[in-house]
C-alpha cells in the first residue's frame, strides 16, 4: 500500500477512536468495517500507531484499540512519522560515476528535498486529531447522526 494510503487510513482509526471516546475499545474488524478495507490491512497500520505510542491495545477476546494519548495531542505530523515507511522523496542507493547527471543530483536536489518535507511538516504539525474531529462535527452533526460507522 502507498504511504499516504496508510496515511490516510490511519487518519481514520485516529478520528474514529477519539469519535467512540474514552474508554472505548475497537477492535480491528470494526476498524475494517469503518475504512473499508482488510482487517489485515488495519493491524498493519494499527502496529505501526503502537509502536509510535499513538494507540494502545488490550489483548483477549474483549480487548481491542485504543488512543494511548489525549486527541489534541496527536498532530497529523505524527501519524505521518508512524506510518511512512521511506523518506518522502525517492534517493537513489547508486550512483553512475560516469554520468553527470546521476553523480551530481543528488546536489541538485536535496535542498530542494529538504524544504519540501519541512514544508509538510509545517502543514501537518498544527492539525491534532480533535481538531479534525471538530470539524467533522461541524458539518455532520455526529450527535444526532444515524450513520456513524
């Protein structure tokens, strides 16, 4: 799967946890039912939110997951941080000494590399997952809502 396929759905989890609130445990298959997806898919993702101390899990037949951390304090940035699994930009392993343009871009473009993922982070830092939830909220109304997943 993409990067900003994992991403995205760990977005999801993200939002539906803090959705369900406190307390709440989900399991992996509700997760899946959610997203739309594998349950396999979703415990892939799920570890990688575990590893990051993003979600917490309770083992056993009535465990499931959960927000390890209060919703304001998980920024987009570090779902990203979680879950991508290479650099942003693609960097070539070798390099053709004898061509030009392959032993020197490397030069050419890492600054231009830098900005770009400083830039995401910029964008991404300030987004917690409350806010997100918030604003799912402001236009569906999840108090009253029939079709919350």
């Amino acid at each position: 799967m993409q990067a900003n396929g994992r991403f995205t759905i760990a977005i999801h989890i993200c939002i539906f946890m803090q959705i369900k609130g406190e307390g709440s445990l989900i399991s992996s298959q509700t997760l899946a039912e959610s997203v739309k997806t594998n349950p396999v898919v979703i415990r892939r993702i799920v570890s990688k939110l575990r590893d990051n101390e993003i979600i917490g899990s309770v083992a056993g037949a009535k465990g499931g997951f959960f927000l390890k951390r209060p919703a304001q304090q998980i920024t987009l940035w570090d779902i990203y941080q979680a879950v991508r699994e290479t650099d942003l930009f693609y960097k070539p392993k070798k390099v053709n000494p004898d061509c030009v343009v392959s032993s020197n871009l490397s030069f050419l473009v890492d600054d231009v590399y830098s900005e770009a993922e400083l830039s995401m982070r910029a964008a991404l830092q300030p987004v917690s997952v409350a806010n997100l939830s918030a604003k799912l909220n402001t236009i569906t109304d999840l108090e009253s809502s029939n079709n919350f997943c």
